[in-house]
C-alpha cells in the first residue's frame, strides 16, 4: 500500500463526507443552510479541539488579510474556524483522499471556497510558492511526517520573512519504541508512525533556519494512574476508519507508560 493509501485507510471512513451530511440531517439541519458552527462538534479533528484551534491562532497573531499554509488540513475545521474568526485566507495540504472530499465539499456548503482552497496531497509532493504565506500550521500532523528536517525547509522557503510556524504534536520519549499500541490516533502500524523527540523537532526547525517564539515541550511520564480522556470528547467514531474504542485505549495506555510526550510551539523565519 503506498504512504497516500495507508493515510486514508487509517483516517478516513469510506464516503465520508456522504456520512457526514447523512449526521447532520438525522439532526435536523438543512443543508441548504449549512453554517460553520454546526460542524464544530466534530470537525477539529485533534486532541485539544477548539482550544487549541484558537490557541494557535493567537499564538501565531492570525489577522484580516493573512494567508496560511494549513499542512495537514483534515476535514478543513481548523482552516474555517481561523478565516471566520480572523479574516484570513487558508490553503489547506491533505493526503487522505476522504478527508480532502469532505474539507472540500463542507467548505463550499458553508459559503467559503473563496476563502480556503485544498489540495489532495502529501506535503512532501507539493511544490510551494517562495515567500507566500504568513503563518504555517502543523496541527497533530507531524507525527506522521517522515522527512520532517526537509518539511521545515521546504515551508522555511514558503513563508514570508518574519512569517510563523507553529506546532501542535505528540512526541517520542526513550520509551516510545518499548511495546508501542497500535492503533493509536494518528497511525494504525509503524509505517505511518513517524514521531519524533521534541530535542529532534527543535533542532531540525533551527538547521531549517527558525527561531522560536513559543517552545512548551511536555516530556512523558510513566503514571499509575491511566489518564481520563486524553485525546477528548470529539466522536472521532463519525469520522475515523479505525477502531475507535481500541485507538482510546491505547492512547491512554501509551500516555500512562511513558511512552508519548506532547509540544506546542511557535517558530518564525528571519526577517
Ligand atoms: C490528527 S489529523 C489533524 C487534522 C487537522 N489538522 C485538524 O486538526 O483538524 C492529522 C492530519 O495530517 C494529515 N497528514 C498525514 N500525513 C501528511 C502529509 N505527509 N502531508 C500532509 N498532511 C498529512 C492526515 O491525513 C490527517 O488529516
């Protein structure tokens, strides 16, 4: 199966985005009607949901006007929240062909394809414009990011000067590799499993030529205690082709033996 195939088999439920307009009519809402706001309840498609969405808006100053390269775009929640409440344009990468569908086709029901365009893409196949956009975003994405050094080169080059990057992400402890549950969120085997130490992930964005703004490395810990809900409510079941209660599991049970740290982080390019 190639990289593109396993990403979509792992993410995307097949016809999904005719599953996803199927839930909001059992809920009564009309799609002619459509706004962004109904679709909040499952399409942050990431542990820290609208938190952390309006966290990394702030925390890169996203305003009227800016464009954002949205690296890992998802069903395009995060890039519908941002261009509604900032005023910024959004140009969304993702590879897994159902989620590009259904990022594509809630966007346009909503009355924003003028505002955010897609493309059903790996990041690392995409050519990007020289000093194009203001703001970056790799939203839970780069756990599944091989060649991370050359990313942050290749979205380095595509940023304005001064332009920013920020990170959300799960990452590597010494413990990861030590009997590592699968599924787990963001990979069902090792072959999409690409997390790396925050140390790793620094370094990289600094070879690349960033510097940071924002750094909140979180390490891991092993825990007695299994942690309650660590990748939260969202009804990951809607959207996701795993199993579900599995991937929780596992995700709690990674957490508590010290297996996953997590990063929150914000770059910027040299003026
Ligand atoms: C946990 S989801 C987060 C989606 C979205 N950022 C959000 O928060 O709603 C991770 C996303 O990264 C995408 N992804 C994985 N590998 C990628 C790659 N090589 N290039 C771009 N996106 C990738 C996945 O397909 C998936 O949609």
């Amino acid at each position: 199966m190639s990289y593109r195939e396993s990403i979509n088999t792992h993410y995307g439920k097949p016809d999904l985005t005719a599953r996803i307009l199927d839930h909001l009519q059992r809920q009564g809402i009309e799609l002619e009607h459509l706004k962004w706001e109904d679709l909040i309840d499952f399409d942050q498609f990431h542990g820290g949901g609208m938190k952390s969405t309006l966290w990394l808006a702030e925390a890169t100053g996203l305003g009227p006007g800016m464009r954002v390269l949205d690296v890992g775009a998802g069903i395009g929640g995060t890039a519908r929240v941002w261009c509604t409440k900032f005023g910024c344009t959004v140009f969304g990468i993702e590879p897994a062909e159902e989620f590009c569908n259904a990022a594509e086709r809630l966007t346009s029901l909503v009355g924003m394809s003028d505002q955010i365009n897609f493309i059903c893409d790996d990041v690392a196949e995409v050519e990007l414009p020289d000093n194009s956009f203001d703001v970056a975003m790799f939203v839970n994405t780069l756990m599944n990011i091989e060649d991370e050094a050359g990313i942050f080169r290749k979205v380095y080059r595509s940023l304005k000067p001064g332009g920013r990057l920020a990170i959300t992400a799960r990452t590597a402890t010494p413990l990861t590799y030590e009997g590592f549950l699968y599924p787990c969120p963001w990979a069902s085997d090792p072959s999409t499993n690409f997390l790396a130490t925050a140390e790793s992930t620094h370094a990289d964005l600094i070879a690349a030529g960033f510097s940071d703004v924002v750094w909140e490395a979180t390490p891991g810990e092993k825990s007695d205690e299994t942690p309650p809900t660590p990748i939260g409510p969202a009804p990951f079941g809607l959207i996701m082709n795993i199993d579900v209660v599995a991937m929780r599991r596992n995700n709690q049970l990674n957490t508590s033996a010290g297996r996953l740290g997590s990063l929150r982080a914000v770059v910027r390019k040299r003026v």
